[in-house]
C-alpha cells in the first residue's frame, strides 16, 4: 500500500512574520514596513523595482495598514500620562490607539539626500 504524499506546509508570511510581532521598537516597525517594501518589489524577480511595487499598490498598501494596526494594538497599554513611558510626540493614555512613545530619546538627526536629476 502506498502512502499520499504529504502536502507541504504553507506558511503565510503576513500572519507569520508579520502580525506575529510584538513592535516594542520603532526600528521594529520600520524594519519590518522596509520588508514589506522589499517583498513587494521583488514580486516579479530580480531586480527589485519599483514598477513591480505599484503594480502590487494596493495589496502593498492593506498589508502596510494591517502592520500598522498590529503595532497599534500592540502598543493600547501604554500609558505616558501617568509615567508608564515617556512621551514621544504625543501623549497617550492606556487604552488610546498610538505609539510615538516609541519614538522618545531618538536622536533626531536629519540626514539629507540630493536628489538625483
């Protein structure tokens, strides 16, 4: 008797990398929108393009807001009003939708590009 062959195991990249983190860290966030950003453009091969990026926009743009979500939910219980953190741009009490605290003692350097003709 022959057994079936087993089905490979799917993984979903959006559940598992991306909604499955916890974005305690601004560099999180932005570490994982740059993956995003990188997933979509790299979707009709080598080289990465941009092309490729907005032909993908509005999957790129639900799965950006989805990542934004995430890190909101993930951030409801802190509190900068009443000292659990310290503010980032704005405050925030528990429960509010936000997280810029994640933004407090980042150095705000500004670096500036040229652009390109």
């Amino acid at each position: 008797m022959t057994e079936k062959p087993k089905e490979k195991e799917t993984i979903d990249w959006m559940d598992t990398f991306v909604l499955g983190e916890h974005y305690q860290t601004a560099y999180e966030i932005l570490m994982k929108i740059d993956e995003i950003v990188r997933v979509y453009s790299a979707a009709d091969g080598q080289p990465k393009s941009w092309e490729s990026l907005i032909k993908r926009q509005d999957a790129f743009s639900r799965d950006v807001g989805r990542l934004v979500l995430r890190a909101v939910q993930m951030n409801l219980d802190a509190d900068t009003v009443m000292g659990q953190y310290k503010a980032g741009c704005f405050p925030k009490y528990a429960g509010e939708p936000g997280f810029s605290h994640l933004l407090y003692n980042i150095p705000r350097t500004v670096f500036h590009r040229e652009p390109e003709d």
